[in-house]
C-alpha cells in the first residue's frame, strides 16, 4: 500500500515552479507566485521577528552586566543563523518529492488571501462589501452569426440580456465603450462580447462596469447542451459558483471576475452547480446538476489526495448530470479601464512563456 500511495505520475502539474520574489513585489499580476504560500511566509516571519525581540529583551534582563548582554547576543545570532542551510535545503524537493506531495488542482479558491495592492488598483472588483446583483449586458462583433450562442449564454448566466448589434450600412457602428457607457447609464454592471471567425466563437470580452478592467479571454472549445451524452435540461435557478485552483494575484483577480458575473446567494432548490477550474492557465466552465443518493454495495469508498478513505461520507454518493455548455477559456491580456481602441494600455498582457513549468493563473 506504501508503494502504491507514492506511485503518483509526474505531471506538469506536479513540477510547477515559481517566481523567487520578496514579500513587496510579490502582488504584481505578472509575477507567478502562490499567494497563500507568500501570507505563510509574512506570518511566519512576522512571528520569527516577534520571537526575536522577545527573546532579546529577556536576555537583556536577566545578565546585568553588558559584557554578558553581548555574549547572550552572539549566541542568540549564532542559533538562529543555524537553522537556515536546514530551511534552504528544505525548499528544495527532488522530482520525486514533488510527484508525491497531494494534488492542488482539486482545493477551492480562497478570495480572502487577496494582498492590498491588488485590492487598492481593483476596487470596484475587490469590494469588503458584498457584490450588488449582477446586470449583464451581451452582444456579438459586428456582422456576426452568433445569435444561437448569445442566447445559451443569455441561459449560463442569471440576470443577462441579449441585445443585436445593427450592422446596417446607414446605421452608426457602436464601439464597445460606447455600449459600455450606455450599459452604464441602465445599470448594468458588466458587458460581455462574443468574437467569432468563419462563424464560430473564438473569443469573448468581458467588462466590468463602471470603469473597467476589460479582460480578453480566447475560446479554444465550445459544446452546446444539447449535444452532450446524457444531457440535462437548464433551468432558470441560480447555480452555485465553485472556484478552483487560482492561486497568483493574476489568478485572484480573475476569480473575483467570475464572482460579479453570479449572485451571491445560490438558490439551492434548483442543485446546479458551475465549476470554474483552472488547470495549466486554461479556464474550464461546466454546469451540472446534482443529487444525494446512497453507496451502492459495488462502490468503492471515496479516496482522499492521502491515499486514504474520507471520512464522513462512507454511506452518501453523489450523481452527476451535466447540463452544458462545455466552455474553455485562456486569459490573453487584461486592459486598463474601457479603452477607445483595444490594446492601448493594459495592465496584463500574456506572452510566449518558454519555461512549460511556469503559470500565471
């Protein structure tokens, strides 16, 4: 059993690196850095230092002479400079250390580890308070065939209306921050639109009302409902948004994207849920349908990232039906407010990575 828990294949996953960054320039969305991992390094240190100045004004006031105040000082230096060849070499796993260690793909997004700066240049996306309801505006490029997908995403997300952009040869060409500021004065909160080429989605703007940012995203697949095996039938509750695996300041800031689309409180009747995973920068979107049943005598017992049995749920088993659209994304720049011609000033622009390890999400 030993040798089985460790037989775990090396993925890309699995031997992700990250940028080696101190604690002021680790908030940066181009910097790949795991946040969570960056706050336990300040907390850690903060705690260190606390330590430190505790044990320094102890020392100070047990030795009254001086001579002995500076001898407890080199010794207390010498102490705490040991431990740092053991703390450096631990950072250091071999490949194999690294297949072994549990699997991050699965765990949750925690927007509560979003650093200041971040929040400060974001505001209106990284509010203390909770999110208002989501009003969103859809529309295609001009001359555009995708009606029929404008209508499934009318479907996807709650509270969004589709409205035709005119293509008419007399009738004024509306840019996108002319449909923003008029989507602004009817209260809506967010503008999505579709790009296509020879007919197909191939891209999708999203922008966040009043003032920006816009984000670009690429459509690399799209699969309507209705031609999945097994399909179920939408229905118009609101789903639960799961969040999963954005884990850099890049990858919050897309997560909280996602989080103004939904409103914040699910209803829990209708047992959708849309997931919203990111794995190796591509975003996949699914909607299912769930329900509670109980274990079958043939089914195995539900294994954690461990290797061992979960416990507390040994009786109850989940089904699954998806419902579609199957949608998978890639974030491919990030602008600076509503800009006149896109691509003008941005605050994230994703180039040619040449190290496969390394991810901004």
């Amino acid at each position: 059993e030993e040798r089985l828990k460790q037989n775990i294949p090396l993925t890309l996953d699995r031997k992700r690196v990250w940028d080696e960054v101190d604690r002021d320039t680790g908030d940066g969305l181009g910097v790949s850095v795991d946040v969570a991992r960056l706050k336990r390094q300040k907390l850690e240190e903060d705690e260190a230092a606390a330590q430190e100045r505790e044990e320094r004004a102890n020392s100070t006031d047990a030795s009254g002479d001086e001579g002995d105040s500076m001898i407890d000082s080199a010794s207390d230096s010498e102490d705490r400079s040991q431990p740092a060849p053991s703390q450096k070499s631990r950072g250091k796993r071999t490949a194999t250390e690294r297949a072994t260690s549990p699997v991050h793909s699965t765990t949750s997004t925690n927007l509560d580890l979003t650093p200041e700066t971040l929040a400060l240049r974001f505001p209106t996306l990284f509010n203390a308070e909770p999110p208002p309801t989501p009003k969103i505006l859809i529309t295609t490029s001009l001359n555009s065939n995708l009606h029929k997908e404008a209508h499934l995403l009318t479907n996807l997300f709650p509270f969004s209306t589709y409205i035709p952009r005119s293509s008419h040869r007399y009738s004024h060409k509306f840019s996108i921050r002319e449909i923003s500021s008029f989507a602004t004065n009817r209260k809506y909160t967010s503008v999505i639109v579709l790009k296509e080429d020879q007919k197909k989605l191939t891209g999708l703007i999203v922008v966040h009302l009043p003032h920006g940012p816009t984000f670009h995203f690429s459509v690399s697949s799209w699969v309507e409902g209705k031609k999945l095996p097994g399909h179920g039938r939408p229905t118009e509750h609101i789903p639960e948004l799961i969040l999963n695996n954005f884990r850099t300041p890049l990858g919050l800031l897309t997560a909280h994207l996602f989080r103004s689309l939904f409103p914040p409180q699910p209803e829990l009747q209708g047992r959708q849920t849309l997931t919203v995973h990111n794995q190796r920068d591509y975003i996949f979107m699914r909607r299912h349908r769930y329900v509670f049943r109980e274990k079958r005598a043939t089914e195995k017992s539900v294994i954690g990232p461990d290797g061992k049995e979960v416990k507390g749920v040994e009786g109850i088993r989940v089904g699954l039906q998806e419902i579609g659209p199957r949608l998978t994304l890639k974030l491919r720049r990030v602008d600076k407010g509503i800009q006149r011609a896109s691509g003008q000033e941005w605050e994230w622009k994703g180039g040619i990575e040449k190290v496969r390890t390394k991810f901004q999400l």
